[in-house]
C-alpha cells in the first residue's frame, strides 16, 4: 500500500542513480590518488638524484667555488623538493580520508538507511497486527453477541408492522427503528468482516476488467450527483486476485472520493505498471488508482486514516479503509495514498503483477 503509506519514489532508480554516483567519484578520487602518488614518486627520484651527486662531490677534499654553488643549489632544490613532496602526501591523506568518507556516507544511504527504514516499518506494521488482532478478537465477541438479540428483535418488529396501520404514527415509528436496525445489521456485518476477513478466491483478470464492472455498478448513480466516473485507458495488464473483494475495495475508495467531492467533480480510474520493492530485488507490479478532485485529506485526519474505527462521518463505523487495507494485504499488496488539500486525493492498491493466462494468449509467431 504492507503498511499504508504515501505513494513513494521509485527506489530501483534511485539505487541505480546513487551507484552511478559512486562510481563516478571513485574513479575522480583514484584519478587524483594516482596523480598525487605520481608526483610524489617524481620528486622522491628528484631527491635520490640528488643525494647521489651530493655523495660524488664528497670525496673532494677542497671543494671550489662552483662545487660549493652547486652544494648550496642542491640544498634550496631538496628543501622546495621536500616542500611539494610534504604538500603532496598531505593531498593524499585528505584524499584518502574523502574517499573514505564518501564510501561510508554512499553504503550508509545505499544499504544501511533503507534497512533501518524498513525495520521501522517492519516494527509499525507488526504493532499495527497486534492491534488489529485484538481488536479483531473483542469485534467478533461483540458482534455476535448483538447479531442474536438483532435478529430476534428484527423478527418482531416484521410480525408487529404487519398488525400496524398504515401512515398512522405507530407504522412510522416501526420503519424508522426497522431502519436502525438494518444500519445497525450493516455495522455488525463490518465488524465480522473486519475481525474475520475471508480468504481470497484468486483468479487472473485484466484490471481493465475490474474497473469497467465497478464503473457500470456506480456510473449512473454518481452522475445523479454530477460525479463524472473516467477509465483512463491503459494497458492490458493482468492480476491475479478475488475479483469480489477487490471490487468491494474500489467501491469504498470511490464512494470516499465521492464524499470527498460533495458537489461536481471528476474520478478517474487508472492502471499502471510499477516496481515494489522487495528485500532482494525489485518484482513486477501493478497499481490500481482512484484519482478524486476533492477536497484532500488533512494532515490531522492522514495520521490516523487507516486506525479501525475512526471516521470523520457521522453514520461512518470507521471500518471501511481499515477493511479495504486487510483485503489488500492478503493479496499480497499494499494501499497507498497521495493527498493535497483542496487538490485531491489519489488512492493506489499495489499488487504483484500475474502473467498472461495460456487460454488467452495469441497465436504463436511463425518462424
């Protein structure tokens, strides 16, 4: 989405542009290693040579004028000689130490920092399932236990309206607590799916597929609201997942974009291929989009977006992206968000990608 996050860049590029970055300062950091290193050599001989002359000249026992310019010539060469033999190993330790630095600093970002990020998020995931596990333990007892009286009561009610008159006070109390009853039936039903989600039934189908049948189960309805439903066109790319559960999630996530909307605006389904991040290497992937124009969500609510049982509705459980998220996860995904006040949101379910089915593919190309 998995954990539930931002949308974020794409890794296997960042990695293969740090690398190239590396490689290009190691290769000016040795470059300047050599020509230092070959420059202290040159003056090392200079001064070799030097010293050789000097012990040529000592077996003079009265040194003449010229040999004792010469003396003094070979001792203002040594010491210039030591000078940029002495600035030239100074380079070299400086170089050396860059080198050094820029190593660590480069295998820290490249391998220890993307470790340490996915621990953090291996432990907020892990706090999360905790908290999911108990709370998913408490909402079955709970659910159960009300369901029993419910239908009981449920029951009655059907047996009591048919003795009622209609239109009188009596037979319109009776449909507003048979309303109740039926929402609060729904809030149950989400509690059991919450605390006890099904198992998916996969299959492989095109996301393409996906998005035209909810689109023909919620087009006309959210045109009543002057809400345009679009399909971007894409790719045929292929999923293998439970196509109910799937749907259940894309229909919570435009419903969400629809209220975030509240007046005219635009959803926009989209698919398209990606690269998840995986602890090896990088593997195939698909994200299924549902991009609104709405009103964004704020920083305030983005931190606790995903937690069970909080809503910003009225009527709301609290449930429903709790539940979408769990269905995602059991596909082997992640649900993801971006989001920009009074911009718009868009809501990204990440799943591996599946090969073409044999049944479907085209005929073999002749040699």
């Amino acid at each position: 989405m998995g954990s539930h996050r931002r949308s974020p860049a794409s890794h296997p590029v960042n990695v293969k542009l740090r690398l190239y970055g590396f490689g290009l300062a190691v290769v000016l950091l040795a470059a300047l290693v050599g020509w230092a290193g070959h420059s202290a050599w040159q003056q090392l001989k200079q001064l070799r040579k030097n010293f050789g002359a000097v012990q040529s000249q000592s077996f003079h026992p009265k040194p003449n004028v010229a040999e004792r310019a010469g003396s003094n010539e070979f001792v203002e060469d040594s010491y210039a000689a030591l000078g940029v033999l002495q600035q030239l190993l100074t380079a070299l330790v400086a170089l050396v130490l860059i080198f050094g630095f820029t190593a660590t600093s480069l295998i820290y970002r490249v391998k220890i920092a993307p470790l340490r990020a996915q621990l953090v998020e291996s432990r907020a995931i892990i706090e999360r399932q905790e908290k999911l596990a108990s709370l998913g333990t408490l909402a079955a007892g709970v659910a159960h236990e009300i369901r029993n009286p419910l239908t009981a009561i449920n029951v009655r009610l059907h047996s009591l309206k048919r003795t009622l008159v209609r239109g009188s006070s009596e037979h319109e109390d009776a449909t507003v607590i048979d309303q109740e009853i039926q929402r609060l039936d729904r809030i149950v039903r989400d509690f059991l799916h919450f605390a006890r989600p099904a198992e998916p039934r996969p299959v492989t189908i095109t996301a393409g597929s996906l998005f035209s049948r909810v689109q023909g189960l919620l087009g006309s309805q959210l045109e009543k609201a002057s809400i345009r439903l679009n399909l971007a066109p894409s790719p045929a790319l292929w999923i293998r997942v439970d196509p109910q559960q799937i749907e259940q999630v894309l229909i919570n996530l435009i419903q969400n974009a629809a209220e975030s909307i509240g007046g005219e605006g635009t959803i926009t389904l989209r698919a398209r291929s990606t690269l998840i991040p995986r602890a090896a290497r990088a593997t195939p992937g698909i994200i299924l989009e549902v991009i609104d124009t709405g009103k964004g969500i704020s920083l305030k609510v983005q931190e606790r977006l995903f937690d069970p049982f909080f809503t910003t509705k009225q009527a709301g459980t609290g449930l429903g992206l709790s539940i979408a998220a769990r269905i995602v996860e059991k596909h082997g995904g992640v649900l993801q968000y971006q989001t920009e006040v009074d911009r718009g949101t868009t809501f990204g379910i990440v799943l591996p990608r599946a090969d073409k089915p044999e049944h479907e593919a085209g005929p073999p190309c002749s040699p």
